[in-house]
C-alpha cells in the first residue's frame, strides 16, 4: 500500500512555458477580438474582426456574421505570434502599464503603418471620434490580459 500513490498526492503534470504562451495569446486574440466584434454590431465601431480578412479573402461574405467569426478566429491564431513577441520582448517586466503600452503600440501599427494593406479601413483622421476611442480601449485592454498573463507566467516559471 505504501508504494501506491494515492490519487490526492500524485503530481499534476505542468504545462510548459511555450504551451501557456500559446494559450493565453489564443484566448486573449478570441476574447477581445469578440468583444469587438460586440463595439462593432452595437455601432461603437465601424470596422469589425472581418477586417483581417480584407487584403486576403475575395467575396462579400467577409461583411456577413461568418465572416467576422473567420475574422475573430484569425485574429486568435494571429494573437498567438503576438504574445510570443511580448514574451521576447517584456516578459521580464511584471507590471499592468507594460502591457497596456504594448498594446497602444499594437494600436498604432495596426492603423497607422499597416492602414495601406486594408482596403476597408479609412485613416485615422477620417475615423469617428467613437470608433478611435473603442479600439484604443480595446487594445490597451488586450495589451494588460496579454502583457501581464504572460509576465505572471513568467514569474512562476522563475519560482
């Protein structure tokens, strides 16, 4: 009996560093590119997840709800290179404002430098007030889930 392990002592298997980057970033491209897609059906935004899509997808069922849950879903896989570029960047760093910045940053690439590759998207100077405001918040949001799962992540792996 002794050399059985009962079922409440046995070690659970832990995930490695690498897999739980790769969920987080998953789940956190899902969560807040839905909560956009939310921002978007409520008219808060004028651009909706579909938008990934845009530069690659030919057809007008990227406007349709299939669409913008293809986007939603493209936008998790994509999230996922994404929080792999935090943790080589600001892993180290175990503060909020490290990811909300990062996620501003994100905000300025997406609608400023990569603007040219999405047909559906105006710049900025010709964006609502609404629409500038919802997905800078958006963003900061999804930078602080990203930015500071993965330094928590980060912390316990040094423990």
């Amino acid at each position: 009996m002794s050399e059985e392990r009962l079922e409440q002592s046995k070690r659970e298997q832990q995930m490695t560093y690498g897999t739980k980057v790769v969920i987080i970033g998953f789940v956190g491209g899902v969560f807040w590119s839905l909560l956009g897609y939310l921002a978007f059906y409520f008219n808060f935004v004028r651009i909706g997840p579909a938008l990934i899509l845009m530069p690659w997808a030919l057809g007008d069922w990227k406007e349709t709800y299939i669409g913008q849950l293809i986007g939603v879903i493209a936008i998790g896989l994509l999230s996922i290179a994404v929080a792999f570029l935090y943790r080589a960047i600001l892993a180290k760093v175990l503060s909020i404002w490290a990811g909300v910045g990062f996620g501003l940053i994100l905000w300025l690439i997406v609608f400023y430098v990569l603007n040219p590759i999405f047909p559906g998207l105006k710049t900025v100077q010709h964006l609502d007030f609404n629409t500038i405001i919802t997905t800078l918040c958006l963003y900061a949001l999804y930078g602080a889930f990203i930015g500071f799962s993965i330094s928590y992540e980060y912390a316990e792996q040094q423990q």
